[in-house]
C-alpha cells in the first residue's frame, strides 16, 4: 500500500483534520460517514489514508461496520497538534507539515521567497536531503526525530545573525531539557550535547542585503527516538530517548520548543543582544576555561575560551599567545 497522498508535497490539510479527529474521539469508534463529511472526502478516502497512517506506525483500530478508534495517541507532529497546545503566538501561527521533505530549510528558504509570513514552522516526519552546518549531511530518520525550520523576519540588521544563532540553541536547550530532565550542554555556537555526544544541531540560513534582513531560517533537527545511531555517528552522536532510556514525545518536545523560541527571540528584541550573551555564557560549560581544538578556513589549533563578546562570537586564547574572537568554524573539547 503505497504511502503517496502523503509523500510528495506538503500534507494534505484533511490529513491534519483526520488526525485531529481521532484524537479528540480517541476513546470511542467513530463511524467513517461521519469522518468523511466532516473533512470533506469520500469513504474511500479515509480509509486509503487511515491505511497510510497505520503504515507510519499510528495504531488505529478498525470496527467492521462501526468505524475507526485510535489505539494510543500518535507522535504525528500534524500541525492540529502542536496548534492545539501552542498559543497565540507568531512563532507556530502557521505550520506547514511534511511526511517527506528534502530539507526543511530548503523548503522555508522557499517559502520566505514566496512572501511567508513570521513565524512560519515547516516540519518533516523525514528528510531526503537533511543538510547540516559547514556542508555536511544531517541524519534524518523517517518518524524518530524532529527535522524543523522557522522563518523569522527580525527587524535587525544582518549582523545580528550570530546571536539568533546562539538564541536558538538557548530556547533548544531549555526545551528538551526540560521535555526530558536530561543536563543538556551547549558547544558554540548550538550543538546540543548530552553526556558528550550530540542531540541537536541548528542550521540557520538567511537571505539578506548588506543592511537589511529579510528573513532568517532557523533550522533544527532532534535527535529524539532513535533507538541507535549508525554506525559513522555512533561515537559523536545520540538521542533522547537512548540518553533517557524511555521514549519521549516529539509533540512535547516540538512544542516546548517553538514556545521557548517564541520567549528567546522577544527577550532579543526587548533587551538586546547582552540578555542572549549572558544567558547562553551562564547555560554552557563551553563559554569559560575550556580547552578546545579550533577547526575553521586557517586550520587546526588549540586554545581555551574566553567568554562570548556581545557580537555572539566566542573568545579564545590560543596556545601560541594569539586571541581571537571566533564568528564561524566549529570547536571540539580537547580531553
Ligand atoms: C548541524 O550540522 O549541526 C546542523 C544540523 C541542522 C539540521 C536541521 S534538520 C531541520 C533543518 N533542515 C535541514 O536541512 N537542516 C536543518
């Protein structure tokens, strides 16, 4: 039974409204007539797409001549439900779901160009495509994690970048932790490390001129129930769930983190960029003392961090007596 309706394209809004549906009935059978009209397609329809849904692992339990009931409430991240606990804020207002994307951030570059307003989310259950920071791949298994991009339209200049970029790993920070109780570290500029090895990495693309900018896409990915990681990432990467030994909710961990973003960015625009700088220096054990191995267009070198300037670039003191303040590039833990 092929998956198609869902697999190209975003997802059909009825789709959402069919997952909506069955929640809010999740204890009693629905009959499909009744499930028909009110998203506006045929029997036939239905159960095609009931089908699909099984196929993505959402139980549903069949009652011949009665209808359908949902077995247990699906970790679908359908825009119904992250709408449903989210508030009326920008940040969330508009989301534009995938079951199969190439790259969220390809597509919310996309849709910014088409005029798509603030705080639009893009969401994928899987990505073809996955792009991560300095052009690597990002791993993006069907239904495990969570592979998101908003589109923020900040009324700052294109300098401002860097720390949007350590605002969400700040608001990521907060959300799983606390979705999961883990400790969750930050290493500039936003990987999110549990136990030393990664959980989330952020991605944030912009389209800007020299002064002004039009938008900026943060894209996110989680690495939330995979139940092991391929064998290339095994030792630098994890996820939630192998960390929390239990499975962990994308739904809450998708929507603790729009609202924790909606609350960083305001902060930013309110107090400016200081209130970020200090809040990331006081939330990771890489802003201070640590002895790190520098990787960016010059080479290789060692050093110890020196704190964030307001900029959002990180401080260090290089071994041979060099400082610099570092604005791209990657930095790993020296032990
Ligand atoms: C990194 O290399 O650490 C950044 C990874 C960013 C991955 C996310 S998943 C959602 C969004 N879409 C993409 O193609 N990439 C980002």
């Amino acid at each position: 039974m092929p998956i198609m309706p869902m697999a190209t394209g975003s997802t059909d809004r009825r789709i959402d409204k069919l997952i909506h549906l069955l929640v809010k009935n999740a204890t009693v059978v629905v009959p499909g007539p009744k499930i028909a009209s009110e998203i506006g397609v045929t029997r036939f329809k239905v159960w095609r797409w009931i089908e699909s849904l099984r196929l993505l692992g959402v139980e549903i339990r069949g009652v011949p001549a009665a209808g359908y009931q949902l077995v247990t409430i699906p970790d679908i991240l359908a825009p119904s439900l992250l709408r449903a606990e989210l508030g009326d804020h920008p940040i969330g207002h508009n989301i534009v779901h995938y079951f199969r994307a190439e790259s969220t951030n390809a597509v919310a570059l996309k849709l910014a160009g088409e005029g798509a307003e603030h705080g639009t989310v893009v969401v994928a259950e899987e990505q073809t495509a996955g792009r991560g920071r300095l052009g690597r791949a990002w791993y993006s298994e069907k239904s495990s994690g969570i592979y998101t991009s908003i589109i923020l339209r900040p009324p700052l200049s294109p300098a401002a970048a860097p720390v949007l970029t350590l605002m969400a790993g700040l608001a990521a920070q907060k959300a799983v932790s606390a979705a999961t109780g883990l400790a969750v570290d930050i290493r500039w500029p936003n990987d999110l490390l549990v136990n030393g090895k990664k959980v989330c990495g952020i991605l944030t693309e912009m389209s800007a001129e020299l002064d002004r900018l039009h938008c900026v896409v943060l894209g996110i990915g989680i690495n939330v129930n995979h139940s092991l990681m391929p064998p290339e990432l095994e030792n630098i990467a994890t996820s939630l769930r192998m960390e929390a030994h239990r499975g962990i909710s994308r739904v809450q961990v998708l929507v603790a983190l729009l609202r924790e973003v909606e609350r960083s960015y305001q902060l930013l625009l309110r107090n400016g960029n200081r209130a970020i700088t200090e809040r990331w220096e006081a939330a990771s054990s890489f802003a201070h003392g640590k002895r790190v191995r520098v990787s960016n267009a010059a080479g290789e070198t060692q050093g110890t961090t020196m704190g964030i300037d307001p900029s959002g670039a990180l401080k260090i003191q290089y071994d041979d007596g060099r400082q610099e303040s570092l604005v791209a590039g990657e930095v790993v833990e020296v032990k």
